[in-house]
C-alpha cells in the first residue's frame, strides 16, 4: 500500500467563559489521508487526543465513506482482520496498546456496515481497556485510535483519480461515542473532528521479464559451437 501521511491536528481554541476555566474540547479526532492503487485494499489511520487530559475506557467509534468531486465510483469499509493481524493492535502507539480486551478475546476490531448509508460505515468498530484505571488520551496528536481498512475492489471499483472523504459519524443513529471514566457520553460540542481523503492512483505497471539479452547470448553460442565443430569435420 502506498505510504500513509497523518494529517496535523487541528486546532482546538479554549475560550474563558466568566473568568471560569477555559471551554475546551474534550476530544479531537484526527482522519489521515492516504494514496490507494486502484484494485487494491489498505488502511486510513485515524487519531485521537484531548486538550484536557479526558480518560476513556471503551471505543465505539462509526465512519463514513463520502465520494468527493465528480467521483461516481465505490470505495468501501471492509471488515477489520483478525486482531493476531490488525495494524492497529501492534501499533505502540495504538490508545489501548497491551491493555485490549478485544485482543485478549480475539475479537476484531470492526465491520463494515452499508445498511443505513450507502457508501458506508465502519459499524460498532469498538475495543475497551481491561487495566485498573482508563487510559488517559494525551494531547500531541500521535495516539491511535484505529486503522480503518478500506476496498477498492467493489462491484464499481474506483479508478485513478477518484477522491473520497473518510469522516466521522457523529449524528444519527450510529453516531460514535466514548465511555469516559464517568459513565457513558455520546459526542457533543465537546469534541470536534475533521476528515480525511483517500485518493485513488494508477495501478503500478507489471514489467515484462527481460530475457532477450540472455537469450540472445545463448543463442549466439550454441550457433557458434555448431559451426566450429562442422568445419572441423570437413577440414
């Protein structure tokens, strides 16, 4: 897969409010953007901090894949692969790396879901850490929340040049949400986040085997031999 690029986090001001604490966001997501060759599978990675030290337990974070520009071709979600195999899990930087209970269960990360949107979501992609205390979501912007694999390989496969937008679900039925050490709290205007684009590039070229010049060689030397040996049997 082509190399992946993180996005830089966004900016999240904290406003005095009545000379109380400043309001600030509890969590930013941040979506990366990445190059996919047409035909092939990969993964967007997706970040996670907080400006104010937030903790969570448990993830139950849903995605959108949007077709952008003129793009009328698919792009999907596809189920996330045995946690033994996930980029995410053996990511150190990964927000619950060692401390999984989907790990310990075996249990994948996600699914992939087109039952409520077309072009679709990552459905009840969740995992919960098992440690005594939650775990704290730093604010530098390298914690990883997931990687999200995605398919170019569908029944209108996307082609070069296609440009699609990976966002977060926060409205609706599916919306994501986060259990905090305090209970369980859906996002709010507590947590912003932005999206990334995943853009479709030409298949790499099968190059030819080049045997010409081997072949040439040999060639020239099993003719030569041959006609060395007849003229010394006609001398």
């Amino acid at each position: 897969m082509s190399a992946r690029k993180r996005l830089l986090l966004a900016v999240v001001a904290c406003v005095p409010l009545m000379g109380l604490r400043p309001a600030c966001a509890d969590l930013v997501i941040t979506v990366g953007s990445v190059s996919l060759q047409a035909g092939t599978t990969g993964y967007v990675p997706v970040y996670i901090s907080s400006d104010d030290g937030t903790k969570i337990g448990q993830t139950v974070p849903n995605f959108l894949i949007t077709p952008t520009g003129a793009t009328v071709t698919q792009l999907d979600f596809a189920n996330s692969p045995a946690p033994s195999s996930d980029p995410t899990f053996s990511n150190s930087n990964y927000i619950f790396y060692n401390n999984s209970h989907d790990v310990l269960n075996s249990i994948p990360f996600g699914n992939s879901d087109t039952t409520n949107y077309t072009n679709d979501t990552f459905d009840n992609a969740g995992d919960s850490a098992v440690a005594p205390q939650d775990v704290t979501v730093s604010s530098d912007g390298t914690m990883l929340l997931v990687e999200l694999p995605i398919t170019g390989i569908t029944g209108v496969s996307p082609v070069a040049g296609d440009t699609f937008s990976i966002s977060l679900l926060t409205t609706g039925r599916d919306a994501s949400s986060f259990s905090f050490v305090d209970g369980p709290e859906a996002f709010s205007t507590d947590f912003t986040s932005d999206s990334g684009t995943v853009t479709i590039t030409a298949p790499s070229a099968t190059p030819t085997p080049n045997v010409l010049p081997g072949g040439l060689a040999g060639m020239s030397l099993v003719a030569g031999l041959a006609l060395w040996n007849r003229r010394r049997r006609t001398a």
